[in-house]
C-alpha cells in the first residue's frame, strides 16, 4: 500500500503541480466570470437605428392610423424601457450590480435607457391607394431606395384584408392582413410591425363593436407575481432560473471532473509508456500497484477540481442570497458519484493508455467512454422535466451513466426515493468492480505490448486471457 | 559451505503466440556471482530476464529469486536496469532517484546525500536539480544506472548494460559493476555483444532461439577451448603466404590484409609451429590467440541442427499481436 501511495502522490504532484494545470483550473471559473460581466454589457451595445418607409394597403381605412401611432420613436423606446426594467425586476441583486446595470442610477443602466432613447428604429406609414396593386407595390421591397430618400427604403409592405375589422356576413372569423418583408430586415423591427398591427387592429374592431378598450383593458389584465420560496431559513424569491440551473451545474460538475482526470490519467500512462518509463517503474512496484497508484492519484486531481468549482458555486449562491437552494446532502452524493464515475471510466481510461503507444491511437478505443459522457447532456433536458420517468429510473442503474443520472435526479424538484439511490450506488459499485477487472488483465499485457495498436476487441481477448 | 542461490529457473517456458521465446530453460545464479547472459538479437535474453523481475510470467516451470518464488516479493532488494529504459522527462534528476530509491523502500535522512555522491561519482555532479530531458542521452544512461543501483540491491540485473554508451561511459560502467560485484552483489546482465561479456563476467550462459547453448564459467570455457589459431604479420610486406601453408603443423592459412591467419594441424605443438612460421618468413608479429567468446557460440551454432522454430539470430522476437507481450522493440 505505501508504494501505492508513493506512485499516486507523484502523479498527482506531476499532474496539479503544473504551470499548464494551475492555469487551466482557473481559467473556466475566470471565463465565465469575465462573460457575465462583459456580456450585459456587450448586449446593451446601441442597435443599428434603422429608417425606412412601411407601405399599408388597408381597404377597412381604419388599421393604418393605429399602426403609424404605435410605430412612432418616443412610443417604442417606452415600451423598450419598460421591457427593460421588469428584465431589471426579474435579475438577482447581486448580479444587476456585478454587471453594472444597478438602478437606473447604474452606469450601465445610464447607457441603456439612453440607447433606447436614440437608437430606435424611425419607420414612415405610407398609405397606398388601392389603385396600385399588391403586385406592383412588392416589387418597391426589391429595389434599391429612390435617389430622392436613399437612407429611407421601403422596409415592409403590410396588406390588411378587408374583413380584418368587421366580419363578413356569416363568417365566424375575423380576417387579417399579409406582411412582405425586404430581405434580411431585423426582426425587432417585424415584431414591431406586428405588435403594432394586431394593436391597432384590435382597436379598430373594439371601436366597430362600440366598446371601451380602456375598461376591457383593465377587466383582462391581471398583474404577474413573483413567487416566493419559504425554506427552513426563511422565506425568498424563488429563482426559476437557478433552480433548473443547479441540477445540470452538478451534473456538468461531475462529468468535468471525471473527464478531466480520466484525461490525465489516459495521458499520463501513454506517457510513461512512450517514454520507455514504465519497465523501470515494473521493477519497482507490480502492474497492480502501478495501476492503483496512478487512479488513486487522478482521483486526487479530480477531487480537487471538484472541491475548488463547488466552492467556487457555493460563494456565488451565497452572493445571490441563495445558498438554501443547495441541499448539504447533495454535495456527500456528488462526492460518492464522482468516485464511483471516475473508478469506472478511469480504470477504462488507464487500460487503453496502457494498451496504445500513442495519444492518436487512443482516440478509437475512448469511443464508449465518450458514448457514456454524451449520454448525460443529450438526456439532460427529458430527465430535469420528468426525473422519475421510466427513462431516468432505468438509466440510473445503469453504471456508470447511472452517477450522472441520479445527480440530475436528486437535484430535481423530485428528487428519486432513498432506495434508488442506494440501488445506483450498488450498481455503480458493481460497476467499478467490473471496471477494475477489465483494467487491471488489459493494463498488465499493454504496458510492454509495443507495435501495431489494438482494437477494442483485442483488449476484451487480454482481459478474458489475462 | 554452499553458497545460496541468487536465481534458479526450472524448465522455464514462455511463447507469444505461435513463437517460443523461452524454451526450458534452466539455470542457477549463485550468490555473489557475476554472470552474463549472451546471445543474438532475439535470442531470449529480455524475456528470460522479464520472467525473472516476474514482468512476465512464464507459461511453464518454476523460479526462485533470492530465495523467493516470484521476483515481486524481493522487489525492493532488486536492482534493474532494462533494455528499454527511459526517464521521466519533465522530472528534475534528484527528484526522480530519489523516487525511484523510495518505491523500493529505501527512504531515510541519507538518500539525499547520497544521491549527490553517486551522481559526482559518475561525473554527473551538479546535474541534480535539472530536468532530465535536459541530459544528453548519455548521461541520462548514467542517472538510469544510478537508479538500479541506488537502493543498494542485492541482485543487480543488467539488461544490454552498454548499448548506446561511448567507450568512456562504457569503462565507467564497467568500473561500477565491479565495484558493486565486489560489494557482495550478484550480478546478472546480457548482452549481444560478446566482447562486453568476455571483459566483465566470471560466468556465461549463452541462449540461442530460445535454448541454452552454453552454461559454464568463463575460465572453463577457455580452457576448453585451447588456442589453434595463429595470427601472423610478415615483416616484407611483399612476402607470398603460400609458404607458409607449407610449413608442418600449419593446416591452412587465410589472408585478411595485411594479416595472415594460420589454422593448426590437430596434432600439432603450437610451440613448434610458431618457431618453424618465424624461421619461414620473418615476422613483424606472432601471436597465438584464444577463440573470442563470438567463436566459441558460432562453433556451438554450427554444431547444433537447424530443429526449432525459435527465432533465428538476428531475428525479431513474437510480434505485437499475439496474446502476451512481444519483446520490446524501440
């Protein structure tokens, strides 16, 4: 066992003692610092302002007035600042003032109600006659603009049917218009367009009916609540945003630990054979405790990472006040699945290090190990919704995908019964015994095999001879 | 007294495949011997020695390592050094003796210290706080024969000891082994050049295809083999060697430049062969040589018929898809 351990303190002094480890565990945590801050901001760049004409064919004569008043610059920077404060409502305090949009008082804030200001888009209603046809009036959003407004072209021609208003004898449906676009016009502007058509239709038709719209509009609007989560530390804002976040962070969390070491330890091997290192290591210590020590070092490497991101996580929960979201419980599982995920994969990983004499050959034998580490982000999404479906209960047996499964599951709203859990743990378990197994014959004959590299069926004829 | 037996290999048999490296084989190392292991490319020797660290393990037959059945429990009293040899290259050299000292269990306050006086004993004084892939590959040799030997074994198995070093480092490591034989240390190494065997070691085995050919101690074998050659250089170098060959006693003679080569009739006094050669023709040189360790296997190759399916010398060992390992081949 000392030599085991000798074995694994090199390797994981060899491997986190690096300039390249240091820098690269904390470049992820600095990237994803820097794009909070610099995306708001970057998002919060003044748009284009766009100018131009829209053309309205519109034979009720009453939709086009209504169009011409919701367009206008001063009404659409105020429904763009309101958008912008209830978003201001919605973000966590911590992160309004991280990226400087707090208040209106922020600097960023400053600059956004200013962009909103100047930068929107300037449209011009023209009414069309109806002695030009639809046809003819097209053809203006193919052309370049008339030398007489060349920073003004037509943008979008809007065709109100004739029933938009007022319902044909009969019919149960109002009608409605058609909207032609010019190519590649922002679509900030054709949602514009069409909010501003279905308000001003909807006026018209309020008015044909001889109703109130002010009344209507107060009796159909019902103000939209935050909820509050009450926990046994008090009562908070309950964050949608978090709560979905957290269960695909520890699920991401594991997976990047156990594939980072797995890496290391892939490399590491390939390394030392490649090195002819590895003859002078087996007069020393066995295949086995060379093995076990390199694992056991990684699993170090790994557990490291992990303890640093949790961490890492759990200041920045605290930042946003939300660190009750995070059961205590569900940091002890993700250390027992990441053992058992990293022993499973790891032990897989040694072996084809062990059996290639380069990093290139590797790279066909890792294919189940990457088949297991897609399976947890394509089945993300089917397993959050529903954690206890027949899929997410079926999968969570099966090792080692089942660790990635049940860290989903228990970081759910509902989370799986302790006897699942228990049962993962025992096929992980099972797993990692499997694992081993296969490793520890395969590792023993790689290790001095030089030459033409082995398939994956030459690895399972050494574990099954070995 | 008996001495007690450093090694012993019992009927010891390993194939790869349809290949028999190792075929049978037998042999008793003594304590405190000194012994070389020789043979051609691919004659056997890096597996024979594989299966004695317990690297590999043998299809068939039993073996003993100081005193144990399998190399694994007496690692830590064991010094080797491979064929294929290499270091950890981003490791500062110090670090990676001293690593290599404490797997084998030997730690302690001294290690330190004397890792420094080995490393200036082999000139390399001053190189322990640099990367060793910063070392020419010479000394990187050296500091990897510093780690056999490091943890003072008490076996020191020496796989082609010599390959790649010039002949200064090729002296230097000769005066190390038998420093360390002189120590008390049973020395095993191979080697596929002869020479190196005939200078270093009191005892050879020679393994051709698999097969011991050859297990005796060096003296015996020349004993064995008396001289029957002699080496002759006339003084004119114009002189005709046909005249020799008529000389009683002389069986044949080769020419080979400047050197004649005359093969003794069997029966003949080589004392009175080289007095009736000098009187023939004067002599620049005339020397009665022994048959070269390289003679001696080429006698004993010739003698033996072609039977096995072993490899040939020269020839590559099991290639790399069979079942176990093949021999290692840079």
């Amino acid at each position: 066992m000392k030599k085991v351990l000798r074995v694994a303190k090199r390797e994981f002094v060899a491997t986190a003692g690096t300039k390249a480890f240091i820098l690269g565990i904390l470049v992820l945590p600095l990237v994803i610092g820097v794009l909070m801050l610099v995306i708001p901001r970057m998002a919060m760049e003044d748009p284009p302002a766009i100018e131009g004409r829209v053309a309205v064919i519109d034979p009720t004569g009453r939709v086009a007035a209504g169009l011409s008043a919701y367009l206008e610059p001063a009404r659409i920077a105020q429904r763009r600042r309101q958008a912008f404060e209830r978003m201001q409502e919605a973000m966590p305090p911590a992160l309004r003032t991280a990226s400087g949009m707090g208040g209106r008082g922020g600097s960023a804030g400053r600059k956004v109600a200013g962009s909103l200001a100047g930068a929107v888009p300037r449209l011009e209603i023209v009414t069309i006659g109806a002695g030009i046809g639809v046809e003819q009036a097209k053809q203006a959003l193919t052309a370049a603009a008339p030398q007489e407004r060349p920073a003004r072209p037509d943008l979008a021609l809007v065709v109100v049917h004739q029933d938009a208003v007022q319902r044909q004898p009969g019919a149960d449906r109002f009608g409605t218009y058609d909207l032609f676009v010019r190519a590649k016009l922002d679509d900030r502007v054709i949602e514009e367009i069409q909010d501003g058509m279905r308000d001003s239709i909807v006026g018209a038709r309020l008015s044909q009916a001889g109703l109130d719209r002010t009344q209507i509009e107060a009796l159909t609007t019902v103000g939209r609540v935050k909820s509050r989560t009450v926990t046994a530390q008090g009562e908070g804002r309950t964050n949608e945003v978090l709560n979905r976040l957290i269960p695909m962070a520890l699920m991401a969390l594991l997976l990047m630990s156990v594939l980072t070491s797995g890496q290391y330890l892939l490399t590491t091997t390939v390394e030392e054979k490649t090195n002819r290192v590895v003859e002078v290591l087996l007069s020393a210590v066995s295949p086995m405790e060379l093995m076990a020590g390199k694992i056991l070092g990684q699993f170090a490497v790994g557990l490291l990472m992990l303890a640093l991101y949790l961490g890492l996580g759990l200041i920045a929960l605290l930042t946003f006040a939300s660190l009750g979201l995070l059961d205590p419980a569900l940091i002890l599982f993700l250390a027992v699945f990441y053992l058992l995920a990293y022993f499973s994969l790891g032990a897989f990983m040694a072996a084809i290090g062990s059996a290639v004499n380069e990093m290139r050959e590797a790279q066909g034998l890792m294919m189940p190990v990457m088949f297991v580490v897609m399976i947890p982000w394509l089945l993300w999404l089917p397993i959050s919704r529903d954690p206890n479906s027949l899929l997410a209960v079926a999968l969570t047996f099966v090792p080692p995908l089942g660790s990635f499964v049940i860290m989903l599951r228990l970081a759910s709203s509902t989370p799986p019964p302790l006897w699942q859990t228990l049962l993962a743990i025992a096929a992980g378990a099972a797993g990692v015994w499997a694992s081993l197994w296969f490793a520890a014959r395969v590792f023993r004959i790689g290790l001095l095999m030089y030459g033409k590299p082995p398939s994956l069926a030459t690895l399972v004829r050494w574990a099954r001879s070995g | 007294m008996t001495v007690p037996d450093a090694i012993v290999l019992r009927g010891l048999r390993k194939t790869f495949g349809e290949t028999v490296a190792v075929r049978d084989l037998d042999l008793v190392v003594p304590e405190g011997a000194l012994y070389g292991v020789i043979g051609p490319n691919g004659a056997g020797k890096t597996t024979t020695i594989r299966m004695i660290l317990s690297i590999l393990l043998p299809d068939r037959g039993a073996l003993s390592v100081l005193g144990r059945p399998s190399a694994l429990e007496a690692k830590d009293r064991i010094g080797y050094l491979p064929e294929e040899r290499g270091l950890y290259k981003r490791m500062r050299v110090g670090q990676f003796l001293a690593y290599m000292a404490r797997l084998k269990s030997a730690d302690g306050p001294g290690l330190q210290a004397r890792i420094r006086q080995w490393l200036e004993r082999i000139d390399l004084g001053g190189v322990e706080h640099k990367r060793c892939e910063e070392l020419s590959k010479g000394m990187q040799q050296k500091v990897q024969f510093l780690a056999a030997i490091v943890h003072r074994p008490a076996l020191l198995v020496l796989d082609e000891p010599f390959a790649g070093l010039d002949p200064v480092n090729q002296r230097l490591l000769r005066e190390l082994v038998t420093e360390e034989h002189r120590r008390g240390v049973t020395v095993l190494f191979s080697t596929h050049i002869m020479a190196h065997a005939e200078q270093l070691c009191d005892h050879v085995v020679m393994i051709h295809r698999g097969e011991k050919v050859l297990d005796d101690r060096l003296s015996d074998i020349r004993a064995r083999h008396v001289p029957r050659t002699v080496v002759f250089e006339p003084l004119d170098p114009a002189a005709a060697a046909e005249a020799l060959a008529r000389v009683p006693g002389v069986a044949r003679v080769s020419v080979t430049g400047r050197t004649w080569e005359l093969a003794l009739a069997p029966d003949a006094a080589p004392a009175s062969v080289i007095q009736r050669v000098a009187a023939a023709i004067p002599p620049a040189r005339v020397e009665l040589t022994r048959p070269s360790l390289e003679d001696v296997f080429f006698r004993i190759v010739s003698a033996r018929p072609a039977e096995h399916g072993g490899a040939a010398p020269g020839a590559g060992a099991a290639g790399g898809s069979g079942a176990g390992p093949a021999e290692a081949r840079p």
